[in-house]
C-alpha cells in the first residue's frame, strides 16, 4: 500500500565490465560529457555517480520514448572501474544497483573483469542488460550518428551486418556459457528470464536511444515496488569516496538510496575505528548530468532525496572509509542507528 509520501525513486544503474570496452564513454556519449579523455590512460579508478534527468532520456531517445510513459524520475549511473586490481569498487557498485548494464565490446567479447561482472551480479541478484558496445568498429561499418539500433542495421552493406551478428551471436553464446539465457532485445519478451543484448556504439552514439528506452522500461516494469519508498524517511546511503575539500576540510561522496537527508541531520557513518556520529554541515549537489568524482562545482542544498549522489560536509570525517554505510538519526534511537552501522561494516 502507497503511503502519502511514498514516492517513486530514481533507479540506481551500475555500469559494469572489463577495463576498456567503453563504460565511461557510453556515460559521456549521455552526459554530454569528456570525463574518459580526462583519465590516466583512460582508465577509470573510483566509483562515480550521475543523475540523468527524464528530459535527457527523452531527448536522446527520441521517438523510442513517449516520456508521458515514465513516472520515474530518471537514472542515476553509477560507473565503475574494469581494470583488475579494483575488485572491492566493483562489488560496491554491483552492491548499490538495482540495475545494471554490463557493458562488452564487441570485438573482444567475454574477458576476465566481464565475467567477475558477472558473478556479481549473479551474487547480488541484480537484473542486468548487456550493451555489446563499439559496433562502429566492424568493418565496412556506415555509423549513423544517435540513431537507433534499428536505422542503423537498415544502412549497413549485407557483409557489415553479418560480421556484427556473428559477434553479437558470440556474446549470446558467452552469456549462454555463463548460465543466462540470453538474445537481442527486440526478441526478447520477458526480461526476467532473459538477459537483453543491446548493441551500441559509445562513440557515433547509435544503439544509445535503445539503450536508455531499455533500461527505463525494465525499471518501470519490473521494479516498481522496490522503487517506491518513503522519501520522507531518514536518509541512508553508501560512501563512495572520502575526499578533502577547499574549505569543507574532509567530505564524503555519498550515494543516497533510501529517505531524505538534510542540512543539519545527525548522521551515522561507518568509520576505521567505530561508527562516526556527527551532524552535516552542508549538502553540495552535482549539476544534473555532471560526474560527482570528477565535478568541481557543487550546488549548496537544504536537502537531497534518494536516489541521489552528493557531498556531505561535516565535522569528524577524517576516519571515514569509502564503502561504509550513511544512516541518517531522525526519529530513531541513536545507539539502534549506530548499532546498525556497526553490524553492517
Ligand atoms: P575502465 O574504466 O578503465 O574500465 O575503461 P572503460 O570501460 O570506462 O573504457 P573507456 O570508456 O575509458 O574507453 C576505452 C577506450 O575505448 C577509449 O579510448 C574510448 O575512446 C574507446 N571507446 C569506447 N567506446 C567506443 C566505441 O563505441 N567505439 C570506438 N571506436 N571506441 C570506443
Ligand atoms: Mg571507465
């Protein structure tokens, strides 16, 4: 039963995969952004996170989308690093999703990080798609810049379309192996029981319409009653990064997924020692579509709503550990809210 303030969240997307088959880049390819170019030799190495309004969706999804279909707010990404030595931050993604894409390029197929990917999500229990990514590198390929995967498909030669399936059909066969059952999205009809394949190019941006329209109706779908949440309620998340800050002194990135948080808040943070209880002392939000790991100007706001990445400033972080949960006090005992923390560390 829906409460008076129970309210649909936004769906907390992890992007996952091995290093180098274009996460970061299909974020850019929807932010608009350049943060893959910014990277030590391109490799990502912290979790980051990104609020995608419904608007943008709409707008690169174009006819795919009628936005009147969606009451869910939009998409919150969280990227993720592939290279090897980052296990822990890729759990802790797959550990924050309620969706997730597990992006493969195309031409290389399964490699080690793909299938760690894919224990994770298996562990979790988290509803994944596939985004079998840089199509625009099969040979012969006529890149058809944004357009949908099916407007793509109809202007390639018969030889570039059938080098693109039998890699595509690879990846099927790889999913198959790996215990999913699995096939290209238009042919997919139940998605609990099979696994989405979507084909995109991160950097012509085709493929990227369905991708989206993909991951908002699974979220719509299926996920309805975990979405629904009392935003109201004392605010919990999970800290992806502890950072210092010009004048805010040591802060913490935060992915909040349940309830509110606010400006003055006590809050309990897992800690190297024991649990941290503190007060926040300022909220600093990205801009919609901006990285929180790589954003440098925040907006300054009373409060924020799950889901939702933002920056708590306050007393005392110095010991907080990335990874460790965020509860917020009100209403509750504090010693129950600290125990809490304590069981979960
Ligand atoms: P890690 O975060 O280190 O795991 O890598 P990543 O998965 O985020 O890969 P990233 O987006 O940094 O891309 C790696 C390289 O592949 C970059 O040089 C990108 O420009 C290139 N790339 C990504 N997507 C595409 C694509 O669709 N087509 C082509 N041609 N190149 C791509
Ligand atoms: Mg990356």
């Amino acid at each position: 039963t829906r409460d008076r303030s129970d309210t649909l969240r936004t769906p907390i997307v992890a992007v996952l995969g091995h290093v180098d088959h274009g996460k970061t880049s299909l974020l850019d390819k929807v932010r608009g952004s350049a943060v893959s170019e910014g990277e030590a030799g391109a490799i990502t190495q912290h979790i980051g996170a990104t609020a995608v309004p419904l608007d943008t969706i709409s707008g690169i999804a174009g006819s795919l989308v009628d936005p009147d279909d969606f009451d869910l707010p939009g998409l919150l990404f969280i990227d993720t690093p592939g290279h090897h030595s980052f296990s822990t931050l890729r759990s802790r993604g797959g550990a924050l999703a309620d969706i997730a894409v597990l992006v493969v390029d195309v031409n290389d197929g399964f490699q080690p990080q793909t299938e760690e990917a894919i224990d994770i999500l298996k562990r979790t229990g988290t509803p994944f798609i596939v985004a079998a990514n840089k199509i625009d590198t099969t040979p012969g390929w006529n890149p058809q810049e944004g357009e949908p995967i099916q407007v793509t498909y109809e202007a390639q030669s018969d030889r570039a379309r059938s080098r693109l399936d039998e890699n595509l059909y690879e990846i099927i066969g790889q999913l198959s192996d790996a215990g999913f059952s699995a096939d290209l999205y238009w042919r997919v009809q139940d998605f609990q029981a099979n696994v989405g394949v979507v084909p995109v190019s991160a950097m012509t941006g085709e493929g990227v319409p369905d991708l989206l329209t993909v991951l908002m109706g699974l979220s719509q779908r299926y996920m309805k009653d975990q979405m629904t949440i009392d935003v109201e309620g004392p605010g919990a998340g999970t800290v992806l990064e502890v950072k210092e800050e010009k004048g805010f002194g040591t802060t913490l990135d935060v992915v909040i997924y349940d309830g509110t948080l606010r400006e003055g808040d006590e809050i309990v943070v897992g800690g190297l020692h024991e649990p941290i209880v503190t007060e926040v002392r300022a909220l600093l939000q990205p801009k919609p579509l901006a990285e929180i790991r790589t954003e440098k100007r925040f907006d300054r706001v009373d409060s924020v709503g799950a889901a939702a990445g933002v920056k708590i400033a306050a007393p005392d972080l110095e010991d907080a550990m990335a990874g460790a949960p965020v509860r917020v006090v009100r209403g509750r005992e504090r010693d129950v809210v600290v125990a809490d923390v304590e069981s979960e560390l």
